[in-house]
C-alpha cells in the first residue's frame, strides 16, 4: 500500500471526523443521518490515520509534496556529503 495523503490532508480529515463525532454524541442529529454520518466519521478517521484513501488510489491522486533532491541530501546519512 502506497501513501496517497499528506499531512494537510490527513489533518482535516481527522479534524472533521472529531467534529463529526461531536455532534454526533451531542445528539443534535438523529436518525439514518447520525447513522450516515458516524460511517463517515469513522471513514475519514481511518483513511487520515493510516495515510491512504482508497478514492485517491483508483483516480491516482496524491496529496504528498514532493521533496527536492537537496532535502534528500540533507537527510541521508551515507550521501557522501
């Protein structure tokens, strides 16, 4: 499994999950709607915790910045600089 989602991404996900889940224990919705929306709570936390969205891989979107060369550099050890 390839990670499609960058850490913006995954933020807002888990964010809007939380916020979800609120107004879902407020009981301010009820019904098939609270129902709906705890599957999509629970959806949006799953894919921002574990970086890959399943609709990101079948369009082939990516949500990671790419990182220059220089930054690869500068972080591996054994680059010889």
């Amino acid at each position: 499994m390839k990670f499609n989602m960058g850490t913006p991404d995954r933020m807002v996900r888990v964010s809007a999950a939380a916020i979800i889940c609120a107004i879902c224990l407020a009981r301010i919705i009820s019904g098939k709607a609270m129902v709906v929306l705890e599957y999509s709570a629970a959806m949006l936390a799953i894919t921002g915790l574990i970086s890959w969205c399943p609709l990101y891989a079948m369009a082939g979107i990516s949500t990671i910045r790419k990182r220059s060369h220089y930054w690869y550099l500068l972080r591996n050890k054994n680059s010889g600089l």
